[in-house]
C-alpha cells in the first residue's frame, strides 16, 4: 500500500488515442486520493482533453499533430509546431511548478517530456507495449524511471531505470466482484444462457474487424444462436449499422454502440473476445481473464503483434493476421471455440496468469518515492526566461 504523503504537484501527459490516455487516469485516480494536484497537458480537442475533464483533472493544451508518417508538405512545418508546443508546455510547467511529470507516450506527450527535459524537471515515462513507441524512444533520454507494461527485449540507455509493472487500469477493471451477469445480460437486453462475443477494435474501431463480422453476422445471430456485442468506433458507427440484416436486428442477438463506458461489463459477461491487440486492450482482457481471438493492426511497426504473442504462444488467445483474414476462417474459429468448454476454461486460466491487477498502485507508489528521494528541484529554472 502507498504510504501518505503531503501534497505534490505531478503532470499528467499522453493521448492522441484512449490507450495512452487511460492509464494516466488510473493513475490519476490514486493520485488524487492520497491528495496530489493533477495537471493533464496535452492537445487540444483530442480524447484526452474530454476524459481529463470528465475525471476532474485540469486540462491545459495546446496545438500539435504527429510525426508525419509519409511524406508530405506537412512534414516541413512539423519542427516548428513541435518548438511552439514545446514552448507551451514549458510555460505550464512554470506555472504549476511540478514535484513531477508523468508520460505515458504517444505524440502528444514529447513536447512537455522535452519541455521537462530542458527545465531539468524530474520525470517517469510509461511504456505500453512491447515494443518502445516513437515519442518514448525520442524523449527517454534522462528519465528518472522508465516503468514497462510488458517483458521487452529493448535495450535502454544504461543509465536509466527500467522496471516492469504492468499496465496500469482503472479501477472498474480490478474490482470486477460485484458485476452480476443477470443484470448486466438484462441492461443490454441479453440472455445470460447463451453464448456471447465482445467484438471490439479499440476505441475508434476496426473497419477490418467490422467488415469480417457484418459477413458473419447472420450465421453467429441466426444460425449459431450466439449473442454479440459489438463496439464499432465512433466514426464507422451509422454507416455500420444501416448494413445489419433486418433478421438480425430483430433478435435480441446483437448489440452494437460506438463505444461502451464500461467495458469491464462487456468483457464480464462474454465467453469470448474478438479485438485488435493495443496495449490496453491486451492488459484488460488478462485482467479480465477472457479468451481472446486477436486481430492486431498490422502497421505502424507492428506493435500490436508483439503485445499478443505471449497470450498467443501460451495458449490463452489464437491469432488471425489481418493478410490472412477471411470471413469464413473468423466464423470458423469462433465456432469451434464457443462449442469448446474444456478449451475456454483453459484459455481463460491462462490469459488470467498473466494479469498484473496492482500495475496503478505500484506505478504510483513509484512516482511518490521518486518526489520523495529527489530531495529538491532547482526552483530556479522557474524563474528563467524561455
């Protein structure tokens, strides 16, 4: 358990999407009951501006893109943005004077880690996958600690700290003993005798998952009788949901949303789980204990197949490259999975032994003893001039 300690400042930075962004609410959420300030700086009118919001963090932004991946004309102007998002991020953290600052990566992290960097402010980075992402790899450079969410093979600077925690979830995630499966199957309009899949391809969704399963759908709802719970992403919802069969709205089958505020819920009462491999989704279905069929994004360095494999080569999750997906081999893995009791208890033994359900707690406790054992920031930096 954490120890008490008086009243510290700390930082909050990552987003960009809702997997960089949720474990700084996790730990945010500790935080501020053992009484620190909380300050969330990152970019304007992107997801984490609304969750630190909706979580009572002060959010503090300013306007940055990602690295340009291919190229393009915005690639000449990048440097620039990035300086006056650094720029920003160093006339926020003069005001705040934080104890410490901590990343949990993504784009739009860098500018307050190299903000922090070049004030000589202390600071934790967090790596979620298995692989190190880009902004982690750029701004690791004089990290008091760099705390992992898996087993990684990358070799980090010799003089920093590395220590594997796990991801740090929200809470909804461990206290999992008093969901009840009658009334969440009755919130959602669902049998809690039957058979149910959470198909979920992050929170902006997956259009090769959805695509794959708007094939199958007729089959899992009407001829396998299984019920479905589908998140399909914000952007993809409408235009997703005019393609459903009318014979299968009329079941009570399926059940599809954007995106699901609790999906501790959906992964409770499901037998199995369809989704990409992020990082957090990873972690929340070994926390979860649900056997999986992964479906990584095959970009962006693939990181995603990295996060599964362990899962996968224990025997916990089966994985389907996106290359090789086929309507036909998804409705036929599901079958004879969701027909197998044997292999899903067996499944669900294993990814659950993989489960790190303390990774906020200790993560936060590490951040608190890194305040305490700096025994003082050089208040000047504050007052110096960009």
């Amino acid at each position: 358990m954490l120890k008490d300690q008086t009243c510290k400042k700390v930082v909050l930075c990552g987003g960009g999407t809702g997997g960089h962004i949720f474990p700084s609410i996790a730990i945010g959420e500790i935080l501020k009951k053992k009484g620190c300030d909380l300050y969330y700086i990152g970019v304007n009118g992107k997801p984490e501006e609304d969750l630190a919001d909706e979580h009572g963090i002060d959010f503090y932004g300013y306007e940055f893109s990602g690295f340009p991946r291919k190229f393009k004309k915005e690639l000449f102007s990048w440097p620039f943005n990035l300086l006056k998002a650094v720029s920003k991020a160093k006339l926020y953290l003069k005001h705040f004077k934080p104890d410490i600052i901590f990343g949990t990566g993504g784009y739009s992290a860098a500018p307050v880690i190299i903000a922090a960097q070049r004030l000589g402010i202390p600071f934790i980075i967090h790596n979620l996958d298995v692989r190190i992402g880009l902004a982690n790899q750029f701004c690791s450079n004089g990290a008091k600690l760099i705390t992992l969410g898996f087993e990684s093979s990358h070799e980090y600077p010799k003089n920093i700290t590395t220590k594997v925690t796990g991801n740090p979830v929200r809470e909804r995630f461990i206290k999992t003993d008093k969901l009840n499966k009658k009334k969440i199957c009755k919130e959602f309009g669902l049998s809690p005798d039957k058979k149910t899949i959470f198909v979920v391809g992050g929170s902006q969704g997956a259009n090769a998952i959805n695509e794959a399963i708007l094939e199958i759908i007729k089959d899992l709802v009407l001829t396998y009788d299984i019920q479905v719970i589908h998140q399909t992403g914000e952007p993809k919802h409408e235009a997703l949901i005019k393609r459903i069969p009318a014979k299968v709205e009329q079941t009570n089958n399926y059940v599809a949303r954007p995106f699901y505020e609790n999906p501790e819920e959906c992964f409770f009462i499901s037998d199995l789980v369809i989704a990409r491999s992020g990082a957090m989704t990873t972690t929340e279905i070994s926390l979860m204990g649900n056997p999986a069929i992964f479906i990584p994004y095959p970009f962006a360095g693939n990181h995603q197949e990295a996060n599964a494999m362990h899962l996968v080569d224990s025997g916990g999750a089966i994985l389907i490259r996106q290359k090789d997906l086929r309507p036909k081999l998804l409705l036929n893995t599901i079958t004879e999975l969701i027909t197998d009791e044997k292999k899903l208890d067996k499944m669900a033994t294993i990814t659950k032994s993989f489960a790190k359900p303390n990774a906020a707690y200790e993560i936060a406790d590490l951040i608190l003893s890194n305040i305490e054992s700096n025994t003082s920031i050089d208040k000047e930096i504050f007052s110096t001039t960009l």
